[in-house]
C-alpha cells in the first residue's frame, strides 16, 4: 500500500532537468534583454503610430510567457515565429471582439479563450500565451477597452514582433538555431525521390508521421528534433549492443596528404596511383584545412560532357605558360575548405548517417590537439561493423520442451 502511494504521488512530481546549467542561464539572460529591449522600444514605436498613446501600455504580461517559450524552448512548434506573432495577434483579436459582444466577463473571459485556442489551432498558430492575451483583453479594464483593436494591431503585435525579432538575434548568436525547422532532418545526397540509405533498414520519415498521426495530439518538439532523437536512440543502443568502436581503431594512419600549394597534377596523380576518392589538404602545423576529392577536378575541368574528355583534362592539370590565367594552379584552389571532420574518440556509429546520407566517401580524423591523425573511408567503416556483426553472439536455436511422461 505504501508502495501504491508513492507511486501515486510521484506522478506529481516533476522529472529532472535535462538542461545544463549554462543553457537554464542562457534562457534567463535571453528573456532578460529580450523583455528588456521590448519595453525600451515600444513606447517610441507606439507613439510614432497613435496620437493618444496614453492607454497602451509598453509591456503587457503575456509576454513574459512568451519570453519562456521563445528563449527557453525555441525548438518548441509553440515558439517559432508565426506561432508567437500569429498566436497573440489572432487571440487579442479574439478577445476584443468577445468582449465587445458580452457585456458579462464571467462569461466573456472564458469564452474569448476557448474561441481564441480554437482559431489558433485552425491558423496553425498555437501559441500558449495566446489564452492570456485573449484574457487580457477582457479583463484589463476601461484602457484596454478604449483602444480597441488597435490593441491587437499596434500593442500585441508591437510586443510579439521585438520579442520574435530578439529571440532571432540571441538565439542565433548563443548557437541556438532559430526559426526551427519543423520538417524531417534527412535529406538524401543524390537529387531523387529516393529515402536516405539509413531510412531504408530504420525507420522511415513515413513511419514518423503516421505514429504523429494517430497521436493525434500537440507535441510540444520539433518534428526534425523527435527524428533526431529517434536516430540518437538507435546508435546507442547499436554502442550498447555491439560495444563502442572508435575512429581512431578503424582509420588509416599513414593517409597520403597534400598541401595548399601542391599542384593539381601532383594530387591527380596521387588519387589515381592509390586508387583513393579524396585527400586530406593540410597546413604547415597539420590541421586539416580542407578535402580535394575526384569530384572537385571534374567540376572545376568542366568535364561534365565526356567529349574531349582526355585532352581537356591534360589542360585543366598541367600549369598556365603564360603570365595571366584565372585557371586553378593548386589544390588550395579547387579543395572544398572547412570540411567535416571526426575525433579519434568519435564512436564509428556516428559516422553512418554521413557516410550513407550525405554522400562523403571519407572522413578526415583529427587528435586532440586538432592534428590530423588519418582518414575512416566507407570500406574502413563497412569492414569495422561488418566485423562486429560477426563477433554478435549467435542466437540460441529454438527448442521444443516436452514434459515427461
């Protein structure tokens, strides 16, 4: 019984914070000079768009809730753009209209927040505070009530446009992506209908959206996040299954490399004496700068046609005679910069959705010092789970019991 109790009680309590103590700071600064800039700017705005200016206020409550979903949860569905600015737009509208037709607020505040949920839902623009606004604009009283809907155009909207306009900036400049994409996150390299290869064997994007849509409720996370979480899930629990494997255990040590300055017949030849797709660029410290693959001297080359293919090949790698020439020299010119690269401690797992979606052949690994340290290619990588496949204990044969007799 007491078992039970607890049990029941727990269902009250909340569950612990995922968040870091350097992200819950993030979200309270961010609402700090988000609501701090807001009220700053919007008695100027206001006053520049009514004559009397006396009834708006320059901050109305709700946009302290707002502040919680736009910089604390700003890959929520419910804090993206449209849902904030059409969110609270759209209630205040619903809310000045509701008490301008019944005269009674124990009526009318409910009413104006049920209608006001309704019509987020049909525009797509649910948004939490919304219900507040609505609220607010049947219980604020005779000032609220004298400006009308310039409530909800100038002062609502005035409010939710800095706030959104905040967000954007903050969120960007803390390294939070914001708008958030509601879509799928895997997009395949080639240009066709097809899904991406790690669709085909795992869940698919289909999948996804059917279970959503026997849901049939608001879920308050992204579609690209719950995806990502989902995929996140199943690399763990291949690391659990199999045991973790590492770049640095599989890759290629001794990778043949080039330099910003080697030429490009020096790195075709190289590509083509070790049958290799890409190469490694690196500085004079050993960090990768950059990747210079196949694919960089056929586009570069022009050599999407195949007539002439070997004499102009033979042009685009052998050095310009003359004195002027915007032909590419060297492979600095042609490499693709920045590219993605790995750690050596980096679980082979996290690799596959690259590899297979993305399109890329190889992948640079780097130390801890962010020296290059050699290169994973997809037969390293094939070879590497291939092999961990193998050393799966084998599942025990199925028995048929009898008892005796």
């Amino acid at each position: 019984m007491r078992n039970k109790g607890h049990s029941w009680l727990g269902l009250f309590l909340p569950r612990p914070n995922t968040a870091s103590r350097t992200e819950q700071v993030r979200a309270g600064a961010g609402a700090l000079l988000g609501l701090l800039v807001t009220a700053l700017l919007t008695p100027f705005v206001v006053g520049a768009l009514v004559a009397d200016s006396s009834a708006m206020a320059f901050l109305i409550a709700p946009m302290g809730a707002s502040a919680v979903l736009l910089f604390g949860v700003p890959a929520s569905p419910l804090a993206q753009p449209w849902s904030v600015f059409g969110g609270n737009v759209v209630s205040a509208i619903v809310g000045v209209t509701v008490a301008r037709l019944v005269g009674d607020p124990v009526l009318a505040a409910p009413l104006a927040a049920g209608a006001a949920i309704v019509c987020m839902f049909l525009l797509r623009c649910l948004h939490p505070p919304g219900g507040a606004v609505a609220l607010t604009a049947v219980l604020a009283g005779p000032a609220v009530h004298a400006a009308g809907y310039q409530f909800a155009f100038v002062q609502v909207a005035l409010n939710s446009a800095l706030m959104v306009l905040a967000a954007l900036a903050y969120n960007n400049l803390t390294g939070r992506r914001y708008p958030h994409s509601q879509q799928s996150g895997l997009q395949p390299a080639h240009a066709t209908g097809d899904p991406v290869p790690t669709s085909r064997v795992g869940f698919a994007p289909a999948d996804l959206d059917a279970v959503l849509q026997r849901y049939g409720q608001v879920l308050d996370v992204s579609r690209d996040d719950l995806e990502n979480i989902i995929l996140a899930t199943e690399m763990q629990a291949y690391e659990r299954r199999f045991g973790v494997i590492t770049c640095g255990a599989i890759m290629s040590k001794d990778a043949v490399t080039v330099e910003f300055g080697s030429t490009l017949l020096e790195a075709w030849q190289l590509l083509r004496q070790h049958r290799l797709h890409a190469l490694p660029v690196l500085n004079k410290a050993r960090r990768v700068i950059g990747v210079v693959a196949q694919s960089d001297f056929l586009r570069h080359a022009e050599l999407d046609h195949y007539s002439d293919f070997g004499a102009r090949l033979r042009r685009f790698l052998l050095p310009y005679d003359g004195s002027h020439s915007d032909k590419p020299e060297v492979v600095g010119q042609i490499m693709t910069a920045r590219p993605l690269t790995a750690r050596t401690d980096t679980p082979i797992v996290e690799l596959v959705p690259l590899m297979a979606n993305a399109g890329l052949h190889h992948i640079a690994v780097i130390d801890g010092e962010d020296r290059f340290a050699g290169m994973v290619s997809q037969l390293d990588l094939l070879a590497a789970l291939y092999e961990s496949r193998l050393n799966e204990p084998a599942p025990l044969a199925s028995a048929s019991w009898h008892l005796p007799g």
